[in-house]
C-alpha cells in the first residue's frame, strides 16, 4: 500500500503504527521506555537501561524472555558482581560490557561486575521520531549511553533502533566511540533471549556453525541436542555451547529459532567484523526456561582469560566501531524455509 493510498484510508496513522514514550511506575518496573508498533509487531525499548528491548511480540505472540524478577528499572544492586543476578531480567535482549562481559572479575584491585554496566546505563538525547521517506512510513528511536570514570575510561555508545511500516523487522544500530586519550579495552556481547510461546518443545535453533563445544562438563552430554529445545525439567543447570561461526562472504552471519507448530521463527543477522564469536545459552529449568543468542567480540570465559592471553579487544583513542543486527520474524512456512535454505548454503 503506497503513501496515498494508506493516508486515504486512515484518520490518524498511530491506528496502524506508532511511537510513544512510556513510564513504567510499579515495583521493580520503575523505568521510562519507548513503544514501537509497527502493525502485528511491537516492541519496547528501556531508556534507563541502554535502549535495550525488554519485549517483542508479533501478532499477540510474546518472542522475549523475563526472568522471574519481571520488568525491571535500575536497582542499587546492578552492578555488584554476583548480585546481577538479581537484576538481569532478560528482555529480548541486553546489552553486555563495555569492559566486560560474562563473570565477573577483579584486576588490580578495580571491580568488573557480571556482564558489565552499560546495561544498566540510562539513555541522554533521547529522541523518537515518526516520519516518512518518501514511501516509507519510519518509526525510530535514537539515544546516547557513555561509560565514563574519573581518570578512567571514556566510551560513548550511539544507539538506534528502527522500523518500517509494512515490514517485520527492525534494525538495531550501535556506534562505539573512545573519547578517551588511550586504547581502552572494549567487550560487548548481546545477549539475545527468546522466551515461551515461540520458546517450546521442539523449537528448532538454525545457525550455520562448524563446530559446537560444550563449556563445561554437565552441558556435554547436552551437545547432540544443542538446536532443539526440550520440555521443561525442575532444577536443571543450564547449559553454554560455544560455536564456530561460518559467515556468507560478505561476513554476515544469522541465526534462525523457530517454532514449527505456531509456524513462527526469529531471524537475527549481523556482521561478524567486529562479532566474531557466537555463544548458545540454553536452559531448560522449570521457571527458567530459556534459549540465549550471543553475538560478541569477546569470549564467555571473559575479560580475565583475555587478559591472560593477551588478546583482549581494544579501541584506540577517538576510534569508532559500528555494528548492526537485524531482527526478522518469520510468518509461515514459506518464510521459514526461505531463511533456513540461505543457513544450509552457508553452512
């Protein structure tokens, strides 16, 4: 449907998509976010926590992960190691780092809490926007995190997160800066969660990997079942699988869940230039029933192992890195097999 046609038929196009500012005011919830509706898509952005997407569903079908704490605001215990667990809720995804991803660690006396704080970093320069290009109608939203320290470091992340109208997608856009004067350490993992319905027995994880190795020793004998989801067990552990990725040759990798019953998946593709590792966060515990997608510069043994290998990734003073991750839904069987014969080209 062209712009004409579209504006004939409507009153106000906030009946078909929108973007509306928010303010969560209960319990733990406590948090200003923004609300994209695109159609059957919609999704939430948190701006007092990295513009990160809390919720996604599509059609009334929920595709995201909450812990059992719920929704969540900032917490005084956000950034106190171990206590982080208590404040990761999940979302569709969140964003780890920037000096540190996974457990969290001290190095010469300074503190790396468990994925970091620039997940629990408010948005400045909030804007959102509704507007057309030429034929598309956009809805965006755009916000400014730094991670900064008195004599420390500088790290500024630009973020937009975008859609048209008409289409089942949005793109997620960072640019990292060091407005620091030294190459500062940079780690950053998103940590994808797809949560129930989309999340059930025998959803299917498509990536185009060429070796699967367990992390520890109780996810080995897991490592067979690595792409499919089993029932819910009470008080199972969770399970890490790291991959090797194979990009196309442009670089660009995916990964593909779907739920063959609902006739429903997720696509997420993103360049590995800077991504070039990809971790698999399977649990299936009764009341933590998860599939995490990890996309990172970083391994998950974290900074400390970097460090002691020498190869921790850094950013030189006044540098830029950008990375871009497209989220896709998959309505339907034609859809779905479309998106898998690109995975098994690649692999």
């Amino acid at each position: 449907m062209d712009k004409r046609e579209l504006l004939s038929k409507t009153g106000s196009l906030q009946q078909l998509a929108s973007i509306r500012t928010l303010s969560f005011t209960e319990g733990r919830a406590q948090t200003r976010a923004v609300e994209l509706v695109n159609g059957p898509l919609r999704f939430t952005a948190l701006a007092d926590k990295c513009l990160d997407v809390a919720e996604l569903s599509y059609r009334g079908v929920n595709f995201s992960f909450l812990s059992k704490p719920g929704l969540q605001g900032r917490n005084n215990y956000d950034t106190h190691g171990q206590e982080a667990l208590r404040s990761i809720m999940g979302g569709l995804f969140f964003t780890a780092g920037l000096e540190n991803i996974c457990a969290p660690c001290t190095i010469e006396g300074k503190d790396y809490p468990m994925h970091g704080r620039i997940r629990t970093t408010p948005a400045e320069h909030l804007c959102a926007d509704a507007r057309w290009e030429g034929e598309e109608y956009v809805l965006e939203v755009r916000g400014e995190m730094r991670e900064a320290e008195l004599f420390g470091e500088n790290l500024v992340l630009r973020r937009s997160l975008r859609t048209v109208f008409g289409q089942k997608s949005f793109t997620l856009t960072d640019e990292i800066e060091n407005q620091s004067f030294r190459d500062e350490p940079l780690m950053l993992l998103y940590h994808i969660n797809i949560g129930y319905p989309l999340l059930d027995e025998g959803t299917r994880l498509f990536v185009p990997t060429g070796k699967v190795t367990p992390r520890e020793e109780f996810s080995a004998p897991h490592a067979a079942r690595w792409n499919v989801m089993d029932a819910p067990k009470d008080n199972e552990p969770e399970y890490v699988f790291i991959h090797e990725p194979i990009p196309d040759e442009e670089g660009k990798m995916c990964a593909c869940v779907v739920n063959d019953k609902l006739s429903l998946g997720l696509k997420i593709s993103w360049n590995t230039e800077n991504l070039p590792y990809f971790m698999e966060w399977k649990s299936v515990a009764s009341g933590d029933y998860v599939l995490g997608l990890e996309p990172a510069n970083s391994s998950v043994y974290g900074r400390l192992r970097h460090e002691e290998r020498g190869d921790l990734h850094r950013l030189a003073p006044l540098a830029k890195e950008r990375n871009e991750l497209v989220f896709t839904v998959l309505d339907g069987q034609e859809e779905i097999d479309a998106a898998l014969a690109a995975i098994r080209t690649a692999e």
